[in-house]
C-alpha cells in the first residue's frame, strides 16, 4: 500500500532540523515546550516525511522554534510545479522524495 502524500513541507521542515543540529527527540521537546503538547519524535517523523498533514498552526510554531519564518518551510515554486499533482492525488510519485 502507498503511502498518502500529506504535505509538501516536510522536507524543509527535516533540512531545518539537521541544520540547527537538533534530533527529532530534540525538534519534538522544543514544539512541546513552545505549546504543540501532542508533538512527540513520531509525528516530527511523520511529519518529515510527508505522511502526517500539518495545520497551519503547527508551521507557525515549527518555524518559530527552528529560528525561521513560515516561508522557509514551503517547496520552492519549481518543486511545488513538480510536486502539486501529487500533492492533489494525495500520493507520491517515484523520485520526488528529496533526501
């Protein structure tokens, strides 16, 4: 079985992550501790790739606890073009993964 293609920012949101040298253990206590209470490592996990939807509060405060604003966490326009039909299918396509 497939799995759903749920976001398109979880890439980002996992490049962010290793660049402030943080594990998703670390990622997850920060949110906790920033007010997203439920957010353990499995949903940064989920959330990294691509199989947990985040609401648009979540980004508010994933992008306030990794030091950025909201638009760092969004594909660029050329991977967005290349991603949306996947994105509106709900499922991935081979090779779009980034790693």
């Amino acid at each position: 079985m497939e799995k759903r293609f749920r976001n398109c920012s979880g890439p980002q949101v996992r490049d962010l992550r290793i660049a402030a040298s943080l594990t998703q253990e670390e990622l997850a206590a920060k949110l906790q501790l920033a007010g997203l209470h439920s957010v353990d490592r499995v949903t940064v996990a989920k959330i990294e790739s691509r199989i947990r939807s985040v609401f648009d509060y979540e980004l508010a405060v994933i992008a306030k606890v990794l030091g950025t604003d909201q638009a760092s966490l969004m594909p660029t326009p050329e991977q967005l073009k290349s991603e949306l039909d996947s994105l509106i299918e709900g499922q991935r396509r081979v090779g779009t993964e980034s790693t």
